[in-house]
C-alpha cells in the first residue's frame, strides 16, 4: 500500500491485473479504467442492471462493489465472453431485442449466469439441465432496466436461446399473453 491507495490484483477477464485504487473506488470504474467498456453506469443505486459483471462467476453489480472487495478474485465482462455471448446476441438481434443497445450487455451478462447456473445446479444434482421457467427468466431480468421495450422481444430471444441450450419447454410450461412466438 503507498499512501491513501491500496494494492489490488484480480485477474480480469482471464489476465493477472495489478494497480493501485483509491479506497472508495467501485470495481465498475476500475473495469472501465481497464478497457471494460461493455460495463456502464447509469443509475449508481443498483436498479439498472448496466454494470453487471462477474465476481468468481456470480452475476454482480459492480456498481455496488468496492474494488478492494474483488481483490484476489476473478472478474468477468463480457469482453471476456464474446464468442460464449455470440449465440445469444444473435437470437436478441433476430427477435428485435436491442434496439439502442445500451441496456444488452448487463442483460447479456445475467442471461449468461443463468444458463450456467442452471447448468451448475443441474450437474450438482445429477440430473439434465433443464429449460428455465418464466419465474427463473423473471428473477434474472428483475435487476436489468431497459427503457426502450416492454421487454417481450428479450423474453422471446432469451427463450429462444434457452432452447437452443437445453431444449424445449414442456407444453405446461407458463407463457405469458402476448409473448408466444
């Protein structure tokens, strides 16, 4: 540590980075500073969903977490999953789910951290991963703001992707009015 800064180092994105941050500093601005610039803030109060990243594989609003926090973790944006991310942006772009753009990365990142956390539960269980239900897709859009849709084109395309990944839902499976394919 050298004066009011403290040492950090993360690995980020898959490279060892070391720096000196400010004791206050959010790990959204030390990504940023980094080169992250997927990672975006907009509502500093946790409620948009912009500056999701991953914390040791764990969806997070980096917003919320003081750097030294993610000191000796891993840390993931989404320029660190762009062939892994491919997939589901390309079923955003075919269902008209991005329109602006702005709020597809932090969606992008949750969407990603379902799938796999679906996987993850699955295999700790035994059993196949499953399609998630709109209760799942619900709790992982609950924290991403999106102002320019009522969000039925990003339901549509993380359905379609969740089909791609695990198969399709069972006949019983809620689908909400209006959002049916």
């Amino acid at each position: 540590m050298s004066g009011n800064l403290i040492d950090v180092a993360v690995v980020l994105n898959g490279k060892k980075v070391t720096a000196s941050v400010a004791p206050d500093q959010s790990l959204l601005a030390f990504v940023r500073d980094h080169g992250c610039k997927s990672v975006k803030c907009a509502c500093e109060t946790t409620n948009c969903g912009l500056c999701t990243v991953w914390l040791d594989g764990r969806a997070v609003l980096s917003c919320a977490v003081p750097m030294v926090r993610a000191n000796g973790h891993e840390v993931t944006t989404l320029e660190g999953l762009q062939a892994e991310s491919a997939d589901f942006a390309r079923c955003m772009a075919e269902e008209g789910a991005e329109q602006c753009g702005f709020c597809s990365p932090g969606l992008i990142m949750n969407v990603l951290a379902m799938e796999r956390e679906i996987r993850d539960r699955s295999a700790a269980q035994g059993i196949e991963p499953a399609m998630p239900t709109e209760d799942d897709m619900n709790a992982y859009l609950a924290g991403n703001l999106c102002r320019c849709t009522g969000y039925t084109s990003q339901r549509r395309a993380i359905r379609r992707y969740m089909e791609s990944r695990f198969g399709a839902a069972s006949d019983d499976a809620p689908v909400r009015a209006g959002e049916g394919e």
